[in-house]
C-alpha cells in the first residue's frame, strides 16, 4: 500500500541545476526520515542528503553547499534541489522513507521510490 512516486531527472550540462520530488502515499506513520541515495554502475548506493521528523538535515561531503534537501510534511513529499551539477553527480537517484512505528529505539523499516535517472554531461 505504501508508494513512492519520484520526478524531476533527465540530462543536464554541467554547472546546470535540477530539482528531485518524491511523493508518499499510502498507510504510512511514524516517519522518522526521508531522504535521498543514489547509485552509480558498479558503486554502492549512498546517502545524498535525509531530513529527519525533526527537520535535522544530513548531506554527503560531496554535495555539501550544492543540494539542498526539504520536506512538506503535509503532502508526506521530500524534495532535492541539485545546483552547480557535476559529471560525477550522474547516477539513479532513489528516494527514501524510514518508519519507525514503535519509536526511535524500536525496528526501522524503509522504503523506497523507483529511481529517477540524472545525467550530467555537455
């Protein structure tokens, strides 16, 4: 029932900017966070950027002052809005939901959206 709807990839030159939006819908509660991964061909998934229920945001030193990640609690939808793209910044992005649905201490279960290619290249 839960669901993840992501948009807002494609191909962008470099020094071009692009903004991610994903969307949760379903019987979804207790958010703890919602964030942000992406994967290259042959590299690990990585945190990008998350933004905890408290508004707490985290980035990877690689994205730091370029990305900027929000959320709006009321429509349960996460944004990323990527400036000054590198080449290196090409990959599929994924979208993330952690539920903690008996608190902080208890099990997590994430979720995840079905990845929005970005492409950065001249």
């Amino acid at each position: 029932q839960v669901q993840l709807v992501e948009s807002g990839g494609g191909l962008v030159q470099p020094g071009g900017s692009l903004r991610l939006s994903c969307a949760a819908s379903g019987s979804i509660f207790n958010i703890y966070a919602m964030g942000w991964y992406r994967q290259a061909p042959g590299k690990q998934r990585e945190l990008v950027a998350s933004i905890t229920s408290g508004a707490s945001t985290n980035y990877a030193d690689s994205v730091k002052g370029r990305f900027t990640i929000s959320r709006d609690n009321a429509k349960n939808t996460v944004f990323l809005q990527m400036n000054s793209l590198k080449p290196e910044d090409t990959a599929v992005y994924y979208c993330n939901v952690q539920v903690r649905p008996f608190g902080f201490l208890g099990d997590a279960y994430d979720y995840w959206g079905q990845g929005t290619q970005v492409t950065v290249s001249s």
